[in-house]
C-alpha cells in the first residue's frame, strides 16, 4: 500500500488531476468496486455537519482511515462521564460503530494512535484499549497533548482493511 500512496502523491506534484469523491456509506458500498479503488473517497458521518472540517473516514483502496474518536456519546455529544476509562470505551465503541458501517471490523484494524491529555492515564487508558483487541495486537503509538477537543482525556484514530 505505501506503492498506491507514492503514486497518488506523484500525481498531485506532477499536476495530474487526482480523483476524489464524498460519499456517505450507503453510496459506497452500491458503488461497484469495478470503480477506481485507489482514488480516496471522503465518508461523513451520518447526520454530520457539512462545516466541520474533515471527514469522519477516507477510503483508498482497501484500507479504511479514520478520523480521531473522542468519547462522546452518539445521541449527546457529550463526553462519556467518569474520565479516561469510561472515555476510551465510548471513543472504541465509536469507532467499532464507523468500522462496521464502512464494512470492517475491530479486527480489521492494523494501526492505532492515541492522545491522551495526560500520559500519566496511559496505564487506566490501556486496560480498556486491550479489551477492543482479544485476538490481535495492532501497531500503536500514543502521544501526550495539551488540549484535546472538549477537553477530553482522550482521542483515538486508527486505520483498517475493508473489502478484502
């Protein structure tokens, strides 16, 4: 994959017209995989605002990108209470929830990245993050931040194979 991702760099330095497309998830997954699969196609989140700033995932080929997922709840917004435990299991659910609405799974995903407001949660963070992930390991890197969105205690992104 890191071949698709040279190329498709090549082309946008090199003045090429790269395709891309914003579609929602039910769009994708009629469109016929006949299409140009190394183009990205942009997903919003359902119901989300057309004024944020970036998707809530990006398809190239087979690999699905997520945004980062904080803990909030789906039907609130707001942050799930009783700090960084409870905030890692609601931003996993979270991103179950796009995984599987883009067609994968938890166990698809191959990369993770966690911020954590404060890495001296790191330890409480990973008794929850292992649980998302009984039968593999992914590659992960964890970062401490000075402010996270909402003022959360954590936010996590990850990236997955889909459609293979």
């Amino acid at each position: 994959m890191q071949t698709l991702f040279f190329a498709v760099a090549v082309s946008s330095l090199c003045g090429c017209v790269v395709a891309v497309a914003h579609r929602t998830p039910v769009e994708i997954a009629a469109t016929s995989m006949a299409a140009d699969t190394s183009a990205p196609v942009f997903i919003s989140a359902p119901g989300a605002s057309a004024s944020l700033p970036f998707s809530d995932a990006v398809r190239v080929g087979h690999i699905l990108y997520l945004s980062g997922k904080l803990g909030t709840d789906p039907a609130t917004g707001a942050l799930a209470p009783g700090g960084i435990g409870p905030e890692t299991r609601q931003a996993l659910e979270n991103i179950r929830r796009t995984l599987e609405a883009n067609g994968s799974s938890m166990d698809r995903v191959f990369k993770c990245s966690v911020f954590l407001a404060d890495m001296k949660e790191w330890p409480a963070m990973n008794a929850v993050y292992v649980t998302f992930f009984p039968n593999h390991r992914p590659a992960r890197s964890a970062f401490g931040a000075t402010g996270l969105a909402l003022n959360a205690r954590t936010e996590i992104e990850c990236a997955a194979t889909v459609g293979m």
